[in-house]
C-alpha cells in the first residue's frame, strides 16, 4: 500500500496517457492518489477525477501565484466544490516569496481566509511554502488549522521542522530528497517521528532519481519510499505502510 499524497494528474502533460499513467502506478503498488486542486479550474478538474476513480482522492484551493485574482466568488465556488465527499483537503495555499507572482499582503490575506474556510468545512489544509518561512509560521501559529495539515514537498531546515511537528503538522518529501545535493531534506528525513511524514511526487513536476529529465508520474513514488527507508534503516514496506497509515490519519480515509 502506498499513498501519493500530492499529485496534479489533471495536468495537460497527461494529456495523451493519462490511464496508462494511473495503471501503472496501480501496477507499482501505488494504492491512493490525492489529486490536489490551486485553481478553480484544476480544482473543479481533481474533484471530477477522484469521482471517475475510487482510489483518488482530491483537494481545492487557490496557490499563492493567483492570490491577486480571487474574489467572493472563488470561495462561494470552492465552498460548493468542497462539499463532495471526495474532497480531503483544502490546499494547496500558502505563500510563495520566491516567484511573487501575487503581492505578498495579498497572498497573506488569501492564505488565512482558506485557513479560515477549511476550518468552516472541517478539512485540513495542504500548504505550500517558497521562501517564506517566517512569515508562514507566524500566520500559523496566530491562525491555526484546526484539522492540521501537510507541508508539502517539506524543503526547510530540521528546526523549522522541530516547531511544525510541536504544531501538530505533517512533512512530506517528494523527488527532491533523492538528489545528490539533497541536504536539509536528508536531515529531516532522518528524523521525522514515524507517524509525522508523507510521500508524494507533485508530479508532472520535482522527478526523482533515476528518472530525473522525464515527466514525473504516481509510480515513481516508490523512489521517496525507498530514500527513506534506507534513511531510516526500515525495509521499503514498512515506510511504504508508515507513510499510507499517516495518510489515512491526516486525510481521514479509511
Ligand atoms: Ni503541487
């Protein structure tokens, strides 16, 4: 069993393959695929794919970048398509200081009022964060995610990471970690409680080794799930069932 916990399947890089690339990572032992939404149209395109298949999952939410577009109606359209009982997050959000694409004060605001819905609706939220440390902590820390949440593609340093876990969040490592110049990632792999990490790809996007060049895809999880056991000292299936157990925690699916 093993859980894609941040994937973008709806992505036109899936365009021409689509069911072959959820075939194979079903053939690769990849159970569960949480499709995650950043805009109202990829939002709206992961909730109709979690209900084409039982086994994926989606969320909904505004990235950082279009911070500057959203208006009333953008959450009045989230808040419906949060209602599907397929929809286990809200995310991903966040902030984004390396990009900008939004002004920083509005992506603050943005980020607290999804903070502020996913608290309504009960979810936990999937966030984001691109240089941006400080600023995220603090907002979290003021305006806590009652349902928890993931750091996904968790980048930062083991002290950041030491108050996220006193938090109550949980850090998920995608391709990244198995570079060679991987370091912080490394580090807080290593030390991560067991019942505090995910897996992910983020795919088509952050390619593990040795694949690194391609279009990333669900099956090439299992290269996160082996960095870490071999990290950890734990066999391949124990992380691989760690990993999904925390999943269905977080996410609350059975
Ligand atoms: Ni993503």
């Amino acid at each position: 069993m093993i859980w894609d916990t941040h994937a973008h399947l709806d992505n036109e890089d899936f365009q021409s393959d689509r069911e072959k690339v959820i075939e194979r990572a079903k053939a690769n032992g990849v159970t569960n695929i949480i499709n995650v939404g950043f805009s109202e149209a990829t939002s709206q395109k992961a909730v109709t794919l979690a209900t084409k298949y039982p086994f994926i999952y989606a969320t909904v939410g505004i990235h950082p970048h279009d911070a500057k577009d959203t208006s009333a109606k953008t959450w009045d359209f989230l808040l419906r398509l949060a209602q599907n009982p397929k929809v286990v997050a809200w995310g991903e959000i966040g902030l984004d200081y390396y990009r900008d694409l939004s002004p920083r004060d509005i992506q603050r605001q943005v980020f607290i009022q999804q903070i502020e819905l996913a608290n309504e609706v009960g979810l936990p939220i999937v966030i984001h964060n691109r240089d941006a440390h400080g600023d995220i902590l603090s907002l979290i820390k003021k305006h806590p995610p009652e349902a928890g949440g993931v750091f996904h593609s968790y980048s930062g340093s083991w002290e950041m990471a030491k108050e996220l876990l006193k938090m109550g969040f949980y850090l998920s490592f995608s391709g990244p970690l198995t570079y060679k110049n991987a370091r912080h990632s490394v580090e807080v792999a290593l030390q991560v409680p067991e019942d505090r990490f995910l897996v992910e790809t983020d795919c088509p996007y952050l390619t593990p080794e040795p694949y690194r060049g391609k279009r990333n895809e669900p099956a090439f999880v299992r290269e996160v799930v082996s960095k870490i056991a071999e990290l950890k000292g734990l066999t391949f299936e124990k992380v691989a069932e760690l990993s999904s157990r925390n999943a269905q925690a977080l996410f609350r699916v059975k």
